[in-house]
C-alpha cells in the first residue's frame, strides 16, 4: 500500500477545502494536518522552504496577516526570523501545502497544478 499524501492547511481555509474535495474526488489517499492544531516543525519548515526555493515561497505576503505585521517584523530576512513568525502565526504559511511521499512539496491548488503534480 502507498504511503497517502500529506495535505496540510487549515481547516476553514475555501483552497484548502477544494484541494481535500479534489484529491477524494481523484482517489487519492491522504491525510489532512490543520496547522493550527498541530504546528508543524521547524525543521519541516526549513525542509519545505528549501523544496520550494526559499522563504518567500513559504511565506504568504498577500495575507491579511503579513499586512498587519509591523515594518520591522516584514523585514526579517533570516531563516530563524521566519522560523519565529511562523510559530507566532501559523497562517503565514501559504496553504495548502501538498507533500507527496517521495518528499516533493508544492505549496496551493488548482486542478491543473494537481492533475500535473499528481496525474
């Protein structure tokens, strides 16, 4: 039996819910994490960050959360930085997060991105 994936986002978030629909729809096995129940590690952070090609593909800076952030807090610039936000506001995380077995990490949803990621 494969391993299911691992779909981490919150639970009211509408994408988050239109990815766990398409993936049931697909017959995908997979397990949901609501990051706010259960942060996720900041060493998973590091790792997901790294996947994606840096922070700032990580980081949702169109949130309502980044805008309210002080200036001095929209300028971190360090790995530990973000790290920090993160576990002050776990809705920073641009969700949902897709993580496939073999370790590859994708970071929103739309049916294409899906049918491509995972056809």
């Amino acid at each position: 039996m494969t391993q299911p994936l691992k779909l981490f986002g919150l639970k009211r978030c509408s994408t988050c819910v239109k990815a766990q629909a398409w993936l049931g729809q697909n017959g995908l096995p997979f397990e949901f994490i609501d990051y706010r129940d259960q942060p996720v590690a900041p060493e998973v952070l590091t790792q997901w960050a790294q996947a994606l090609g840096g922070w700032d593909k990580l980081v949702n800076r169109a949130s309502t959360t980044w805008r309210t952030l002080s200036e001095a807090e929209k300028a971190v610039s360090t790995p530990q930085g973000y790290l920090d936000l993160i576990a002050a506001a776990p809705t920073l995380v641009k969700r949902p997060v897709l993580v496939k077995p073999d370790g590859t990490v994708a970071v929103g949803f739309s049916d294409k991105k899906y049918s491509e990621l995972l056809g």
